[in-house]
C-alpha cells in the first residue's frame, strides 16, 4: 500500500499506522512522501478560509494545531523505533528533521494570514489607546486662563465618530471628563487672575494716594515757609520803622487776613477733594468688598489667603487715612485758635486811644492789658 493510500477519505491529514511509519523512516525520504501530502491538504484546506472573519480565523488555528500534532506524531513514531531499527537511525533522524522543519514551516505559513490579522489588530487598539491617552494627558502650555481655554477649544474640537471604533464610549467618556477638569481649572485660574488684578489696582491707587499726600505735605511746608517769611520781613520792617508802627501794623494785619482768608480757602478746597476723595474711595471699598463677598463663597484655601492679604491692605490704608484725617484736624483747630489769639491782641492794642507810643504799649503789657501776653519782672 503507498503512501498516498494511507490517507483516509475526510481526513486528509491523518498519519499511516505506525507500522507504516516504521517503514517509511526506514526508507530515504519516505517521510518526505507523507509531509508533501500533509502540506497539500493544508494549503488546499487553508485556502477555504477567511482571516478577516472570526470563523474563518478559529478554523486557520485549528488547522495549524493538527500541523503541530501530525508533526509531533511523526516526531514521537520516530522516536519509538525498536532498537533492530537502530541501524537506520540516520535515515529516521534524517526523516524527523524534515518533518520538523517542513511542518514547522508549513504551521507558520497556514497560520500567518492569523499572525498577520492579530498583529494588525494590535496596531489599531495600541494605536487607539495612545490617541485616547494623548487626549486624557492633553495639558495647556502654561498656567494662565488663555492657555487653559485655547487646550478646551482643542478637545471640543475632537470628533467622537467611527474612527475610535470599539474605543468610541471611552472616547466620550475621556472627553467629557478632561472638558470638566480643564472648565474647573479655568474657573480657579480665572478667580486666581482676578484677585492679582485687584491686589495690583490696589497698590496702584495706594501709590497715587501716597503721591497726592506728598504733594500735599510740600504745598503745606511751602506756604508754611511763605507765612514765616512775611512774618519775619514785617517784624523787620517794625524794626527799621519804629516811626511808622501804626501803619507797619496795618499792612500786618491787612497781610495777615489776606494770608489768612488764602488759607481758609485753601483749606477750604483741600477739605471739598479730600472729602470728595474720601467719597471716591469709599464708594470703591463699597464695591470690593462686595465683590470679595461673592469670591468668599467661591474660593479655596489658597483664595481665602489672597483675601486675606487684600483686607490687610485696605485695612492699612483705612488707618493711613484715619492718621490722616486726624492730623489734618489738629492744624485746622491750631490754625484756628492761633488767629483766635492774634485777632485779640489786635482788638487790645486798637482799643487803645490815638497811636498809641512804644512807651504806651510797654506800658499796657505790663499792666496786663493785653490778652495772651505776659510780661515777667
């Protein structure tokens, strides 16, 4: 019986006996008979089925697993010769090495349509994965609002169609949350923003503040300096016209009222912008504050800190005012009672009758008759 006999009707890769088998190792390329045969009624068999379909791929496997147990039926019978086929060991050995390399080849051949499908398979999911990672791990350039917005835009923009395949609902899901944490970062950055702006409007106002009040402390310090200096040249001129006291005083006087009405109006305009002024800021610490009450309800830890560092900042300057404010009240009440003083003397010494001599105003200091003044003996 030939070899071609052995292989029954529907099992086309069936093995001959092993009595059979014996025989053909005995023979030089008796196996190689058998293995040609088993490789074309696999390829034939192979050829009947579709890669691309999970049927078709279970059947390629199948095949090659009965190449794989045909081959280890051929390798096993060698091995199981009798030792009166010792002798022949070479050709069985011969016979084993192509049956195990032919059929090892002819295994991975049926098999790569599989090999090939699976490898493709596995490029498209890793290549799926790494796109809805790059989605996930998308982060903006840097930590500001517009770079934040400019990244939401970016996976708006990303279309959940067919082409995420099986990866379509992890895709949306992905989408969905990485839009949530990049709108809730954007909302703190924003708040985060909004209260730097603030703190540095702040510094800035204090820093106008702060310019107008030196401006102030020099317009003072200079009519300060122009009073005395008027002070000075009328107690000069007393001095080198002694004749002419009478009228020295007048021009004094009309000089001192003039200076005076200039100071009040002065301090009268001063009064009017710093309570305008005052207005102006009080009305602006109206509107922090009530934006600060509604950030207060928003903010986190790092938030309640900022706030806490704008309070200290307008606090300082609510007591920069108050100081302010108090030390411009003591001029005004000094200046005050200092014309007060000088308008009494004045109405001392025009009481007294005719011009009234250096002799008779010695005289009436002396006597006490003048109010404010002191004549110690």
């Amino acid at each position: 019986m030939n070899a071609a006999t052995e292989i029954e009707q529907g099992t086309a890769l069936a093995l001959p006996a092993a009595t059979d088998l014996a025989a053909l190792f005995k023979r030089e390329d008796g196996i190689a008979g058998i293995v040609a045969q088993l490789e074309i009624a696999a390829r034939d068999e192979a050829k009947g089925y579709d890669a691309s379909t999970k049927k078709g791929r279970e059947a390629l496997k199948s095949l090659a697993a009965k190449v794989s147990t045909s081959k280890a039926e051929l390798d096993r019978q060698g091995k199981a010769l009798t030792e009166q086929q010792r002798k022949e060991i070479d050709a069985v050995n011969a016979g084993r090495r192509v049956a195990d390399q032919r059929l090892a080849a002819l295994r991975d051949e049926i098999r790569k349509p599989v090999t090939d499908w699976e490898k493709a398979e596995e490029d498209r999911i890793e290549a799926l994965k790494a796109r809805l990672a790059r989605m996930e791990g998308a982060q903006p350039s840097e930590d500001t609002s517009e770079a934040i917005r400019a990244l939401i835009q970016r996976v708006e923009a990303v279309e959940l169609d067919d082409s995420w395949a099986e990866y379509k609902a992890h895709a949306a899901v992905a989408k969905d949350a990485k839009l949530t944490d990049l709108r809730r970062r954007l909302a703190a950055t924003e708040k985060r923003e909004a209260e730097q702006a603030e703190l540095a409007r702040l510094r800035a106002e204090q820093a106008k503040r702060d310019e107008e009040d030196r401006l102030r402390r020099e317009a003072e310090e200079a009519e300060a300096r122009r009073i005395e200096a008027e002070k000075a040249e009328a107690e000069r001129l007393a001095q080198i016209e002694r004749d002419k006291a009478e009228a020295a005083e007048r021009a004094r006087r009309e000089a001192e009222e003039k200076a005076k009405a200039e100071a009040d109006r002065a301090s009268r305009e001063a009064a009017t912008r710093e309570a305008q002024l005052l207005r102006e800021r009080e009305a602006a610490k109206r509107v922090a504050e009530e934006a600060e009450a509604r950030r207060v309800r928003e903010l986190a830890e790092a938030e309640e800190r900022t706030k806490a560092a704008a309070q200290a900042e307008r606090d300082r300057i609510a007591a920069e005012r108050a100081a302010e404010e108090e030390a411009r009240r003591k001029r005004e009440a000094d200046h005050e009672h200092r014309a007060q003083i000088r308008a009494e003397i004045i109405e001392a010494l025009s009481a007294m009758r005719g011009a009234a001599s250096p002799q008779q105003i010695a005289d009436a200091l002396m006597a006490g008759k003048i109010p404010h003044c002191e004549v110690k003996l």
